[in-house]
C-alpha cells in the first residue's frame, strides 16, 4: 500500500480525562485483540495506516470526531494497553508525540534485540517515513508526533502529525510497509488534503530529475504536484450534523437496537441482558472491528457508539462503555479458550446491521435522535470534560 494516505484535521487544544484515557485504553486493546484473532496482527498494520478507519476508531472510543487530538490520544491509549502485551500479540509500538518521538529509535532497538529483527533498518525506516513527510514533502507542517507500528512478522506502519500554525490545522499522515520499493521514488499511494499554496514534493518520481540535480548542487527547481486522491479533509464545526453522517447506515443501527428486539434474532440470543443503549454501541464496535474500507467514509457516525468528550454528539456514557469493553473482554477471553460463539455474536452484529441497510429507509430526525441522547445522558453516566451530565430539569423536580 506504500504511503496510504493523510487527514487534515482543525487544531483542537486540551486534554484527555483520565476517566476517558483509562476506558480507551481497555476499548483499543480489545478491539486490537479481536482483528488479531479474527484477521491476524498484520492486519491491525492496514487499519492503523488507513487514515479513514483510524478516525472512525477514535470516534468510536469517545474522542472528538474531527480533531487534531484523536491522533496522539488513541496512539497514546494503544501504546499504553497494547506494548504490555507484545510479546503475546506480535504488535509493538514505538515513539508518541514531542519527546517521545525521538525515543523511538532506541524502541526499536531494544525490540529488534529481544526480536531478532533488524533494528537499523527499522529505525531507518522511521526516520526516513518522517523525513520524507516533513522535509521532501514541504507542505507547509512541521511533524510533531510519530508513531512507529511495528509487527513480530516484520511488517510495519507509521502514523505521524504535522501542524500548520497559518492554516490551524494538523495534517496526518499514514504508512505501510507492504509494497514499498522506495521512500524517495513515489513511496505515496496518496498526499491529499486542502491545498494552503505550492507544495514541493521532492519525493515524487517526476522529481527524480531535480533529486539529482540537488545531490549535484545544481539550481534545478523540483517538480510542483500535489496528489489528490480519497480525501478526509474534516470541518471545522465541532458539532456533529446530518451531513457529517450516512444516515442510512446510522440509522440502520439504531433500527437494530432499539426497535428490533434481539429475541427476534437467533444471532443475538447471546446479547440477552444487555439493554438496547449497549447494543447500539456494540453494533458500531463490531464495525470498527469487522468492516469492510467502504464503510468508514463517515467518521462522524461511530461517535453515536460513546459519545465525545466535549459533548458532541452527546456526553460519554460512562456505563454504557463500561458495558460494551466487559462485553468484549468476556466474548475475547471464551474465544481464547475455545468458546468462541460470543465472539462470533459480535461479529454478526455487524453483518445484521448492513444487511438491514439494503432496504432501510431511515425516516428519524437526526436532530431528534441526539436531543434524545442527551436528555437520557444522566442515564447512562454521561460526562465531558466539563463534568457529569445532569437531569433535565424537570426530570430533577421528579428526584425530590
């Protein structure tokens, strides 16, 4: 897949809760677990460096769905669940953002000597992937986080960020390791996002003319291109609209799990216990875990599984999140041990949930379905980052 692709994010400033930190951390790692039992390890390396599906697995763990901040956050939350696990999963994962960037070399050294990898040329393959992003691609971001993601098969993803102070906005970049020949040969499968002026891609195979020139001190200028293919460009309003989701698909999973009963369902009989809230979300992990790329062209939509930390869509519900990462833990752990008819329940999820769409016609209003969310919040332990959700107030005049 070479270089697979970019987002161009408005900049978001704040912080992770660590009541939300903790949660992602147990969501990412199950859902970590569940490709790799279901798909193998290599397989979490083409989702992490596809940059569609990366922002639908920070959506659906509770970051907010269109900022810089899903980057550093989820990586953060995978090294931190994940890297314990290593030797058990075959996924290592190297650097962050700032200063722990520049530890990644000494990461992979230390893995490649317990490994028996190469280590140089794994830590030039991340120096490389950040040089070509930063220095032979200069479009106008400075990197500052890098993450190196690397499997015991030897294959391996890059997931770094670049800021642009005149535009406020971060740019993503994601990389694969399966099928590169060249970092300095068109190593892009893509380079896309909104043009801000020139860019000089001295990485392109059309400048290999001026690459040559430069290593000769000639005074060639480079070729001017700009690649545009499969965009994720995300707005600028923070708050979640129609537009920003396919509503049949959404729509779909909402069918599923509050109108349809699951003991309509043979699939779901495993599900019986857990109310339709949890279903919901479980619906659109099942996704994240089980779906096919054409499903993540709107990321927006898996933030209707827990919420946004800012409240957008609606705050995060706590017990529901709780609900779904015990569901998951329970259904990886029978799976481990040889009862894997939970974990296939799970996985079915998905499958209803799109064979419904072929003849659904979502006729709820999407404003309607948030408002809804937002006055049951209280409910489920709704919280932001501004504090836990409350009653509506008529609802409080009931409680005394």
């Amino acid at each position: 897949m070479k270089r697979s692709g970019s987002a161009d994010l408005p900049l978001h400033y704040g912080y992770v809760p660590q009541w939300l930190a903790e949660r992602m951390a147990k969501l990412g790692l199950a859902v970590i677990e569940n490709i790799i039992i279901d798909y193998g390890k290599d397989e979490v390396l083409r989702r992490l460096s596809d940059p569609f599906w990366f922002q639908s697995l920070g959506a659906v763990m509770g970051m907010d769905w269109h900022s810089s901040g899903i980057t550093t956050s989820v990586m953060g939350a995978l090294k931190r669940a994940i890297n314990p696990h290593s030797r058990e999963l075959g996924i290592y994962i190297c650097g962050g953002k700032g200063k722990h960037s520049k530890q990644t070399p000494a990461e992979l050294m230390k893995i490649s000597e317990t490994t028996g990898m190469d280590g140089d040329y794994l830590v030039k393959c991340s120096k490389l992937s950040a040089k070509v992003d930063n220095t032979a691609i200069q479009d106008g971001f400075q990197l500052y986080t890098h993450n190196f993601i690397l499997s015991s098969s030897g294959k391996w993803a890059v997931v770094q960020q670049g800021m642009s102070d005149a535009s406020s906005t971060a740019r993503r970049y994601h990389w694969h390791s399966e099928q590169l020949t060249s970092f300095v040969n068109d190593p892009h499968t893509s380079i896309y996002g909104q043009n801000h002026g020139l860019i000089l891609n001295m990485a392109d195979k059309l400048a290999d003319g001026s690459r040559k020139g430069v290593m000769q001190i000639a005074a060639e200028h480079p070729e001017l291109m700009l690649r545009e293919i499969n965009k994720l460009v995300m707005p600028n309003h923070h708050e979640v609209t129609a537009k920003d989701v396919d509503l049949k698909r959404l729509g779909a999973v909402l069918w599923l799990a509050h109108e349809k009963q699951p003991a309509d369902f043979e699939e779901l009989l495993l599900f019986q216990g857990l109310g339709p809230r949890t279903l919901q979300s479980l619906a659109l992990v099942s996704e994240v875990i089980h779906g096919t790329p054409s499903r993540f062209k709107d990321p927006a939509r898996f933030s209707f599984a827990h919420g946004g930390k800012d409240g957008h869509p609606f705050p995060v519900p706590t017990k529901v999140y709780d609900e779904t990462i015990s569901t998951l833990q329970n259904a990886l752990y029978k799976a481990k041990i040889g009862q894997s008819d939970k974990n296939k329940a799970i996985k079915r999820l998905h499958t209803i949930a799109a064979n419904a769409e072929k003849d659904f016609t979502p006729n709820a209003n999407f404003d309607q379905v948030i408002e809804q969310e937002r006055e049951n919040s209280w409910k489920y332990g709704g919280r932001t980052v501004m504090g836990k959700a409350k009653p509506p107030v008529q609802q409080q005049l009931k409680l005394f």
